[in-house]
C-alpha cells in the first residue's frame, strides 16, 4: 500500500448549528455583570411600545375619515368602530401575548416582531440594579421573567422563519424543495420545534425558544446533501453569535483499500493517539453462524468409534461469518469525539460491496469547532487523527480545551476541612502538637503570604480583593 499522501474528497455527512438575535446577545452580557431589571423600566417599555400600535390605528382612522363623504354618519360610525375593535383586539393580545395564538387578521408575525425589538430596546435604554450576591443563571432568570418570554419567543421565531425562507432560495442547490411541519412539542430543551424535509424526505430539525435565548437546527445525511455548503459558510460565518455543535466529516472508500482490518493495524501502531489519555474503542462484527466441517476432528471421531457402533454422530461445529459488516470505533460522544469506520457497502445489504465509510464526529464539548470546518471537510477530517493524514496533504487540527475549574473560598475551605481535619488531630492526640504548631507546620514555606502564588490555584476572587492582595504584598516586602 503507498503512503503517498493524496487529496481525497470528503463530505459533510451531520450539521448543528445554534446562534441567537443580536438583541438576546445583550442580556447573556447583562447577566454576566449583575444586571437586573427595574419593574418600571419594563411596564414603560410595554406601555410605550403598545402606544405606537394604537397611534398607527389612529392614523389608519384619520385617513379613512378623510375619504368619507360629509354628512355620511353611517360609514363614519363603522370606521369608528372597526379602530374600537383593533385597539381592544392589539390591548388583549399585548396582555396575554403568545406569538402562537396570535390573529393573523390583526397583528402578523412580522409586525410583532419589530414591536417586540423597540420594546425589548427600549428596556435595556433604562438603569439597571445590581446583584452580585445571586448567580449568574438567577440572574439571567431575573431578567427573562421580567422581560417575558413570550417577547423574546417572538424574536426567535422571526429568526427561524427567516433562515427556513433562505434555505429554499439561497442555502440549497437547485433541485431542492424545502418543507417545515411544526411539532405539537419542542426538542433540544427548546420551547419550540418543527421537522425540516428536503423533496419530502425528512431532512433535519429546527427548534427555539426564548428561555434558550436563541435557535438551533440540525442537519443529517439527505439535509446535507440539499445544502450548498459553500454558499451557507459566507452567508451565516459573520454572524457573531453562530456556532457549530456538532459536525460529522465523512469520507466514503468506495474501492475498500483502507479497510476495517487497515484501521485495526492503525489502531495497533498508535495511528488514533494524538497524545493526552489513549483513545478508547469498540469493534462490532455482525453476521450468521455458518457451519464447518473439522477434519481433524472427523479423523479423531472414526478411530475412537468402534466399527459395531453405527449410532454415533459427530456434533456439529460452527464459524462466525461477518456477512452483515463490520465497525470500529475510536473516542466516544462523550467526549466529543468519535470515529466510526464501517463497511456501509455490506450493511447496505450487498455482502460483495467493499464501500468503506470512514467518519469523525465532533461536538462543541472541549473544542470549539471552526465554521471553516463546513467548507474543507478533507482538511479537518484528515487532522482528527495522525492516521487520516493519508486523506489530505494539508491538516487541521481542532485543539481540545481543558477547562480549570474556579472554587469560591467557602467551597475551597468546605473542601480542605473535609481533607485535613482527620491529620489535624492526629498532630494534635498522637503528636502532641498545640494549635500554634500545626499551623505553622502547615504555613511553612510560604513567605509571601499575600502573593497570588500563596493562594490555592483554584482561587476565583474579584478584581477589587486581588488588588487588595497586591497592595499588601507591596507593603510587606517594603518592610
């Protein structure tokens, strides 16, 4: 087999994609900082933004009033109370707003959607309290309950009808049809939720909700191969907020040279270790028991049978035949990293097929996917593992990210309690130590007390205690 290293195309077989309005991104930001809103800044907001609807009405009925002829009391009166009617119609559904129960009659999708951007702006215009004694997912409660999720569904769902109008005219190849059927229920933990189909086969799912502060869809096998890759990487790869959660790139050797017994030997020779902890794996082989005739043990049976005993039989003895295919499988989903090698040829039903799939799959857990990862599948495809270097002469690589977790000082002392008191008395009982010599025992070596090096690693303190820190620190070494 060469080792010369070729440029083979691969595919993207699997797409997720999650991104939010620029107007959501806001309040993550808010919420980060301690920000919680004041009830007047939100009644203010719905009040003002009900206002301009009823004063659009209001023009509406000036205008007809001015085509009516004078004198003509009974088309007056009608006008008069066809704008009573919208206004108490626009009031209660501003009331008890549900963007799903909405009366296209009255008030669109379109038109509730730019109502609910100045009201939602005009919120954030105001001052703000601030808690920092709360956490950051309270926090971010405070400020969805207060601002209603009814609203921010609103913002999402005009997102998702605008991505599903893009799709049929400028994400998809030609000869492509989409279709969307909204679900009795949501998916993903989001509120709402709806199946893509692609010329009638089902082709992805799309789903959102105000809760989550954005939108997601999914794209798998026949979603796509609808899609022109290309063309939706310079439309959404500007888009600050868009972010790829899972990717599966695919490379399909149709001849079978690089084979499930060809990745086995990779496997053997460290071709799936990129350092860190060894991969773990699987192989599954699946097939019939076919029976085999042992000549040896035939040979065996007649010269220990006696020639008067005609009744004695050899038992049947078998073999397995993997004619239903074979899989090997390198990392695991939970980790976010998972390669599958399988005969799809033979799984597809025909046993002389020797079409092999090679596929990585990524999720955004530890790794931040690139979107360019959508238009160069060879190339991040051959970089997953020093093994698939053979696909692309160019590799690249995604870094996993190892994430150090920050402890509060209660949970840092919580935790050092638990680990040293059982030491603590023994210095104290079988030592004879006072209490003054077991903390210096275990300060010793320590000679910058206040420095950030004295302190656990794990330490997260703000930024007004660490200047503090430094202070001291400055003080104690001019002493």
């Amino acid at each position: 087999m060469t080792n010369k290293i070729k440029n083979i195309p691969c595919k993207v077989d699997a797409l997720s994609l999650t991104w939010s309005p620029q107007e959501l991104l806001g309040l993550k930001h808010l919420a980060k900082i301690g920000a919680c809103l004041k009830t007047g800044l939100v009644i203010d907001a719905r009040y003002n933004s009900l206002n301009r609807h009823l004063h659009s009405l209001e023009n509406k009925k000036n205008s007809e009033f001015s085509q009516i002829p004078a004198f003509d009391h009974v088309a007056y009166g009608n006008v008069l109370n066809r704008y009573k009617d919208n206004c108490q119609e626009i009031t209660r559904e501003f009331n008890n707003r549900r963007y799903k129960d909405l009366d296209i009659k009255s008030m669109s999708l379109a038109e509730n959607e730019v109502a609910a951007r100045y009201e939602l702006r005009d919120m954030l215009k105001g001052e703000f309290d601030v808690d920092t004694t709360i956490s950051n997912n309270k926090r971010l409660d405070n400020l969805l309950d207060n601002i209603g999720i009814d609203l921010l569904d609103i913002l999402c769902c005009g997102e998702v009808e605008r991505f599903v109008c893009r799709l049929n005219n400028v994400f998809t190849e030609e000869s492509y049809m989409w279709t969307v059927k909204n679900n009795p229920a949501g998916r993903f933990n989001y509120q709402y939720s709806a199946n893509l189909y692609a010329d009638g086969e089902q082709a992805g799912i799309i789903a959102w909700g105000g809760r989550n502060l954005g939108c997601y869809v999914s794209f798998m096998g026949a979603g796509c191969n609808a899609l022109d890759m290309p063309r939706l990487y310079r439309e959404i790869h500007k888009i600050p907020s868009m972010k790829i959660t899972r990717i599966d790139l695919a490379h399909d050797d149709m001849e079978g040279k690089y084979s499930v017994d060809v990745a086995r030997k990779m496997a053997k020779k460290g071709g799936f270790c990129a350092g860190g902890r060894p991969s773990s794996y699987m192989y599954i082989e699946s097939g019939h028991l076919k029976s085999k005739q042992d000549k040896q043990l035939i040979k065996e049976h007649f010269k220990s049978s006696k020639k008067s005993d005609s009744k004695t039989t050899i038992k049947k003895a078998y073999r397995f035949i993997p004619d239903k295919g074979r899989s090997l499988y390198i990392g695991s989903r939970e980790s976010g990293k998972l390669l599958r090698v399988y005969e799809k040829g033979i799984q597809m039903g025909d046993p002389n097929d020797k079409w092999v799939r090679w596929e990585v799959e990524l999720h955004s857990k530890q790794r931040i996917i690139p979107l360019d990862a959508m238009i160069k599948p060879s190339e991040y495809l051959a970089g997953a593992y020093p093994a698939l270097s053979f696909l692309n002469e160019e590799q690249s690589v995604i870094k996993t990210i190892v994430k150090t977790a920050s402890m509060t000082i209660d949970r840092i002392i919580e935790n050092q309690v638990i680990s040293t008191r059982k030491a603590i008395n023994m210095m104290r009982v079988l030592c004879g130590f006072n209490d003054s010599k077991i903390i210096d025992t275990f300060l010793k070596g320590i000679v910058d007390p206040f420095s950030k090096a004295s302190m656990p690693q794990r330490l997260k303190i703000s930024i007004t205690e660490e200047l503090f820190l430094e202070q001291l620190s400055e003080e104690l070494l001019a002493t």
